[in-house]
C-alpha cells in the first residue's frame, strides 16, 4: 500500500487514557452482576411455574378420581388442561431455537480491494487487536462490529466482523474515515463486547416469551368459549403465566439497562482510541460527518421513494447523496472542499435544543455533544488528509452501483428508467424550490400554516393599531413557532417523568437540576409558556393580514379562499378518519359474520355518501384535473363497491357462531381502493393548501407599499 494513503498517527507519550477507567470498569461489574442474577432467578421463577403446574395435574387426576361425578369430571379435566397447557407456555421458552439473521451486506475480499485491506490492517495493529474475520459493504451511513451468537460464543470468543457502510464513507476524508475505523477497533480491543452475547440470548429468551402473551389470551378466549368452568380455571393458569411474564419483563429491564449504562462507556473508550489514532479534530470530525451524512440519507430515501413512484430509479444512490450534502451544506453556506462539506465545530450543539436533560438509562450511545466534549479534552491534534475515503477501494463507482442495488432488494426494478445524477440534482433542487417560502419571512411561516378558523376578517381588517413589517417578521418572531414546538416536546418529557415512563431520580431543566417530583410544577409552567407563545403567534398573524389587507383589498379574498381550503381538508380527514375506525378492527380481530355486514351496511349508507360528495368536489380542483387523478376518482365515485361478500368465505372457515378471521370474505380490491383514495387524496389535499399558502405569502409581497418596505 501506498504509505501515502495511511496518514501518521500522533505521537502520544502517555497512552494511559485507553485503559478502562473506574466508571467503565464499575458498569462491567453491574452487567455481569446483572446476568448472573438473570440465570439465578430465572430458573427459580421457571421451576416454581412448573412446580404450580404440576400441582394443578395432580390435583386434577386426584379430584377426578375421588369424587367421580360429572362436575367433577368437567372441573378436574379443566384443571388438567390448564395445568398442562401452563407447564407447556412456560417450559416451550427454553428450547427456543436461535435463526441465523438475515445479513444485507456484501462482502469484500483483499483481492479485490487491497489497499482498503493493507490500510485496515495497519489500523488493527497500531490499535493492537486481531484484524476482522470478513469485512462487509453495507448501504448505511455508519461501521459496526458483528458476530453470529451462538450458544458456545459465551464461553468461547469468536472472531468479529467488520461492517463499513457505503454512506459513511461517502461523507468522509481519508483521516475521519481512519478515526471512525479506529473506533471500531476499539470495540474490537474490549473485552466488555463479549457481554453483548450474554444479553443477546438473555432477550431473544425473554421476548419469545413475552411476545407469546397473544397466545395466551388466545387460549383463555377459546376456553371460555367452550365452558365456563374451564375459562374460570383457564385464568387461574393464566396469572400462573402472567406472572412469570411480569418477572421476566422486570429481569429484561434490569439487565438491559446495565447493559446500556455499559455500552455508552464502551462509545467513549472507542472513541480514545479512535482519537489515539486519529487525532480528536478528526474523531470529532467523523462524528459530525456521520450524523449530517446521516440526515442527508434520510432525506435522500424520501426523493428515491417519490422517484420510484415515477418508475425512476438510480443507479449510483451514492453520487445523489454527496449531491444532497452539498446542496444542503451550501444552503448553510459551509465551505467545501474535495467534494466534501467542511462542518462546523458547533454542529453538534444544533442537536441539543432541549431544556430538559436527564440521562437517558436506555441510550446505547452518549449524545453527540457529549462524545465531542469528550474528545475535545484528550486534546489530540492529527494531520488531515482531505482526499474522500473512495480513494482506498478499486473502482470506487462500480462498489457504489453494486451497494445500491440494495436499496432497491425488496421491488421490481426491471421496467423502471435510470435517473441521471445530473437529473437527480436538477429533481432534488427543484424539490427545496418548491416548498421553500419566501425568505423575507425569516422563518416565521415555516413549518405551518395560518390557522384561520373562527376569524372574522371583517372584524379584524378594522383593527387601527398596525405594526410595521419588520416589527412582525424579525428573528425573535421568526423562531416563536420552533419555540412552540421545542417547548411541547419538553413537556411531553416532564409528564414522562412526572408519570414514571422515563425513570429518573433528577433531571436538568434550563441548567437547573431537578429531582423527579418537581417535574408536575414546571409541567404546569411550561403550559403557561406553551399557551402565552400561541396567543402571541396567533396575535402576529392576525397582525401581519391587517397589514397587507390595509395595502390591498384584494389580499382578503385569498385569505378567505384559504379558510374555505383549511375547512375542506378538515372535513375530509375527519370522514376519512370515522371510516379507518369501522374498518382497522376487520384486520385484527375475529368478528361475527353479522357485525360485519351492518357494520358495512351502515357505512355505505353514511360515511360513504359523505366521501363521495367530498371527492366530488375534489374534481373541481386544480390538481384533480391531470388525467390519472380525475379517472381514478371518477371511477371510485360511480363504484358500487360491497367490501365483503359471506359467498366467498371458505367453507371451513365459517364457524358455529359464523365468524370469521381478519381479511376472510373481504374483497380486497375494494378494500384497497378505499383505504388508497382515502390516504392518497388527503395527501394531495396537504399538498394544494400548501401551495395556496405559499401562492398567498408570494402574492403579499407583490404589493407595491410592501415591496417599498422590504428588499424582497
């Protein structure tokens, strides 16, 4: 390899900072108390059911055979049922089967990459750890560090893998790609890691047995369908197994907490050693490129989805994500540079926007901000090597065509046209323009809309006091809405707490530190906050149409328009939400034949005329008039459809009481057209009332008095 593409490693005298330090060392106690405590009580607690149950067969067979009768037949044959069947969900757990787990990853070989591989050995053995077994491409933004568990993997250590995902390193230069490296070496030097198998098979046990709670009350619904005596000892049986559930849910909560509380630390070593390696510029670095890279992937998958409905797909997924990068960072107005955003330092303080802090006991990771504090005290300055991570692959395009044929496993792509890059930009660009409001605003209106119900425009055009333009639309107004929002996300965190859904002894609110009973108080507060920033945001909109309507008359009838438009979108979700009620129980539960038909029978002949009147008036819209929209709503409008027919139910599956199994005797055509025209048509309906408020925002700034005021 050339060495030119391994960048030097700091010179570090004291290396002492890598060793485990007392928290580390102090959570790796708590999880291996925490699993030896698993496998103490959880034997006890399954020998005691079993014990139980055993008791309830004997007791059985003994009241059958003493007192011979036909009550006594009944109750101890139910009681030897239900002591069977008790036994059985309890001891079927222990011989739980463990799958293989689908792997979506490719594997590389050094053959075909070996650069990659001479640089991820020389980072294996400066970090002093064995190099991986195989080493995998994968389609995300992120590395990881696998193995499959197996029952001997907990005593005998298995050699890892190694996960790079194509996204990251798309978003990253040569250095932070050898930091983020480094940090999966990390892991791979920790002993701790060898933990996570314990707790693997800890929860596979566990789940099995808690997802089964559906079987159960399966089995006390069809007892107590046959007899009454055998339901009542049925749900004798059943607090035997719901108490074995509740115990095992509470092992589950102790044992994956610890085991939390252990992996964030397992975070900051790796992170060390990614610094010792790397440096902490680049280590930080690679943290903040992933999670903006991270960002710009999400927002990518929403653009390939709209694409893929167009029958367009693309053929290098990872060209239109650096393309998204650097159009997003641009907008910021970050520097570029080799193709690659240069992130600011106080990237990772945008994500902490919150006034409640509490440490999150379930958080696998430490937050951003936290790990850059970290790495910002090692205070480890590296070189940086500003060339892209592609560098190191053969053929860096063909990695990322083949990688991005896995976004695209799971359909049928074999008539669909390949999008250009150039293509992409030009459809993702346009994308921004399109729900981009005018930014004279400075945000005010971003995010929403104008809620104009119960305005009397009337009334409120006579109103004398005006405020100027930039009185309404200056910074502080811009943010009130953010604020709103951030403030609503905080209280629904304080009536967490306050309702014990988030287990904290203390929490931090505004930089204060609270304990957990005062979270009631500053809920209360918060809602008086909450309730003075929308009185306000209220006041300011009426404000801002006072001062355009004053300029121009014109102005309220588009406002006026947009109200009728709101109260339209209103009254179509609202029937479309009445009809998801009647329909969602027939696809999960199992219902009467008779339920079925007048449930249907009264929804043709009330929700439905309404919903068509409504897509009636759909028709007259603007966007309805494109052909495919108009045919499909036309269609469902003349339909007669019946949704369900007792003629198409198969024999067998129409019992004694004539019900019937979720999606049995439905017509599933008919049942897809509605649940489509109910879902889709909302959308577009979202969609037109946005663009008639962003056509109401552009119109406003077209008054001439306006445009004197502001430098639109």
């Amino acid at each position: 390899m050339s060495k030119m593409l391994y960048p030097p490693s700091p010179v570090i005298a004291d290396k002492s900072f890598l060793l485990p330090n007392a928290n580390f060392k102090k959570q790796a106690v708590r999880v291996i108390v925490s699993i030896c405590c698993f496998f103490f009580v959880y034997p006890l607690v399954v020998l005691l059911a079993v014990i139980l149950g055993c008791l309830g067969v004997y007791f059985g067979f003994w009241l059958m055979s003493t007192q011979i009768g036909l009550l006594t037949l009944m109750l101890g044959g139910a009681i030897l049922v239900t002591s069977f069947a008790a036994i059985y969900f309890v001891l079927q757990f222990q011989f739980v089967r463990l799958g293989r787990e689908k792997i979506s990853h490719i594997e590389i070989t050094e053959v075909e990459h070996p650069v990659l591989f001479d640089f991820i050995r020389q980072i294996s053995r400066e970090a002093g750890t064995s190099f991986p077994r195989r080493i995998y491409l994968s389609q995300e933004v992120n590395a990881s560090v696998f193995y499959i568990p197996t029952f001997w993997s907990m005593f005998f250590p298995k050699r890892r893998n190694l996960v790079i995902g194509a996204g990251l390193i798309n978003a990253l230069n040569i250095t932070a790609f050898k930091a983020a490296m480094a940090h999966e070496f990390g892991h791979f030097s920790q002993q701790s890691l060898q933990l996570g198998g314990y707790i693997y098979h800890v929860n596979r046990l566990i789940y099995s047995m808690v997802r089964d709670d559906e079987r159960v009350n399966g089995f006390i619904e069809g007892m107590e369908k046959v007899n009454g005596v055998l339901a009542l000892v049925a749900y004798a049986a059943d607090i035997l197994v719901k108490a074995v559930m509740y115990v095992m849910k509470r092992l589950y909560a102790y044992v994956n907490r610890t085991y939390m509380s252990l992996s964030r630390e397992m975070e900051f070593h790796a992170d060390m050693v990614g610094a010792s390696l790397a440096g902490s510029n680049n280590a930080i670095t690679s943290l903040v490129s992933t999670e903006y890279a991270n960002a710009a992937m999400n927002a990518l998958g929403d653009k390939l989805n709209l694409l893929f409905a167009e029958g367009k797909v693309s053929r290098n997924v990872y060209l239109n994500h650096r393309s998204v990068m650097l159009i997003n960072a641009k907008s910021r107005s970050w520097e570029v540079n080799n193709g690659l955003p240069l992130i600011p330092d106080n990237f990772s303080k945008s994500f902490a926007t919150s006034r409640v802090n509490y440490k999150d006991q379930w958080a696998s990771h430490p937050s951003l901000e936290d790990r850059s504090t970290s790495l910002k005290a090692l205070n480890i300055e590296g070189i940086t090597d500003n060339r892209s991570a592609w560098e190191l692959f053969e053929s860096p395009e063909k990695v990322q065509e083949e990688i991005s044929q896995l976004f695209y496993a799971e359909v049928d792509i074999t008539r669909a046209t390949v999008i250009t890059p150039a293509a992409f930009e030009q459809f993702y660009t346009g994308e921004i323009t399109r729900y981009a409001l005018p930014a004279v605003y400075l945000g005010f209106y971003d995010g929403r809309n104008i809620d104009l119900k119960g305005w009397d425009m009337d009334e409120i055009s006579q109103e004398t006091r005006l405020r100027t333009f930039d009185e309404i639309y200056n910074e502080s107004n811009g943010q009130l809405y953010n604020k709103i929002r951030r403030n609503q996300a905080d209280l629904e965190i304080l009536h967490a707490i306050r309702t014990g859904k988030i287990q904290v002894n203390t929490f931090d609110f505004d930089g204060k530190k609270f304990g957990a009973d005062k979270a009631a108080t500053l809920a209360a507060a918060l809602e008086d906050e909450i309730e003075e920033q929308e009185l306000l945001l209220k006041e300011l909109d009426k404000e801002g149409f006072v001062l355009f309507n004053n300029q121009d008359a014109a102005i309220g009838n588009q406002y006026h328009s947009l109200k009728l438009e709101q109260q339209f979108v209103e009254d179509f979700l609202a029937i479309a939400i009445e009809i998801e009620q009647i329909i969602t129980p027939f696809y999960n539960h199992e219902l009467t034949v008779t339920y079925i038909t007048d449930t249907l029978d009264a929804m043709k002949q009330q929700q439905i005329p309404k919903l068509k009147a409504l897509l009636t008036q759909v028709l007259d819209k603007q966007w309805a008039a494109e052909e495919k929209w108009n045919s499909r709503i036309s269609a469902f409008i003349k339909a007669d459809y019946v949704y369900f027919s007792q003629n198409s139910i198969p024999p067998g599956e129409l019992k004694e009481l004539e019900s019937v199994h979720s999606n049995v005797g439905f017509i599933n055509e008919e049942m897809i057209a509605l649940r489509s025209i109910l879902s889709e048509v909302h959308g577009k309906n979202i969609e037109w009332l946005f663009i008639q408020f962003k056509a109401l925002l552009e119109r406003q700034l077209e008054i001439p008095e306006i445009r004197d005021m502001v430098a639109v």
